[in-house]
C-alpha cells in the first residue's frame, strides 16, 4: 500500500480503472487475518463495503480503510490485512488470468 485516497462510487472506480488500462474485478472477502505477504503485480482496491485494516512493513501504523477507500499498492509492496468481511473492486496492472497462485506471496523462509 503506497497511498489511501477516495472515490465517490463504482462507476467511478471502474472508470478510473479503465483508464489506467488496468483490469477490473468485484470481489467479495470473508473475515480474514494474514500474515505478511506481498503481490507481484501493481493494483488499485476500491473498497465498496465493510472494512478492512491494512499493515505496511516498517511502518508504525496501520490504515483502516471504509467504503469510498481507494488504496494504490506498487508490486512487492510487504503488508498483512485484517477484515471482518469487506467487498471491492480491485484493478490489477496485468490480465487476471496471467496471475500465478497465490495471489498472496509469502516471504522468503530464513534458513
């Protein structure tokens, strides 16, 4: 997560997203604690329900972000999330299908 700004409503999440020639998808999370992890790709989260509490590594505090949050996150940016359940259209820089799973990369085991 490299900034929290906001949005009015979806069609303007969707347009915002088209334009950056991103890939839009909805999403429906349940209730979730993870642990750090990052994503190989650059993305942008409009959250449009619920809420969801976001932790950057090396930061001291987390962000809690509500309906109308937009979150911009850089690829390989190391976070965790913690949510009761929250909904959001995500834009992703690269075409959903070409992502690799997990979508949620752990971090490297120390040996």
């Amino acid at each position: 997560m490299n900034e929290v700004l906001s949005f009015d409503d979806e069609a303007q999440a969707y347009e915002e997203i088209e334009a950056m020639g991103y890939h839009a998808m909805a999403f429906d999370f349940p209730a979730e604690e993870n642990e750090l992890h990052w994503h190989e790709v650059d993305s942008v989260l409009y959250v449009t329900g619920g809420e969801l509490t976001v932790w950057v590594d090396g930061e001291d505090d987390s962000v809690t972000c509500q309906r109308g949050a937009k979150i911009i996150a850089t690829a390989g940016t190391v976070h965790r999330e913690q949510t009761p359940g929250y909904s959001a259209i995500i834009g992703f820089s690269v075409a959903p299908e070409s992502l690799t799973q997990s979508i949620n990369k752990p971090l490297p085991v120390s040996l």
